[in-house]
C-alpha cells in the first residue's frame, strides 16, 4: 500500500520550476566561471537544441 504524503513536504509546480531554474542558472554560472565552457558555446548550443525540438514539433 502507498503511504500517505506529508503536505508539508508537498510543493507546488512553480516552486519546483523556480528551484530547478536556479540550479541550472548555478551550474551555468559555475561553468563560465571556471572556464569549462564559455557563454558563446552555451549559447550557440542551446539554439542547437532549440532548433532541433522545434524541427520536431516539440515547442
């Protein structure tokens, strides 16, 4: 049987967006900081992927 959840461990969908875009946000600046990658090569591979999920129809 499922146990019960605890609503004070219960978030809502935008909580968890927030949370999740701000850890992406901190991997992203820690990357650039540490000159793993740089800005340009975030950028143009995420116009990459862009381009590719909206050639299929995703967005």
């Amino acid at each position: 049987m499922a146990k019960p959840l605890d609503p004070k461990e219960i978030v809502t969908v935008q909580e968890l967006a927030v949370s999740n875009m701000l850890e992406l946000e901190t991997l992203k600046q820690l990357l650039f900081e540490k000159g793993i990658i740089s800005e340009e090569e975030f950028l143009a591979r995420f116009k990459k992927l862009d381009r590719g999920i909206k050639q299929k129809g995703g967005r």
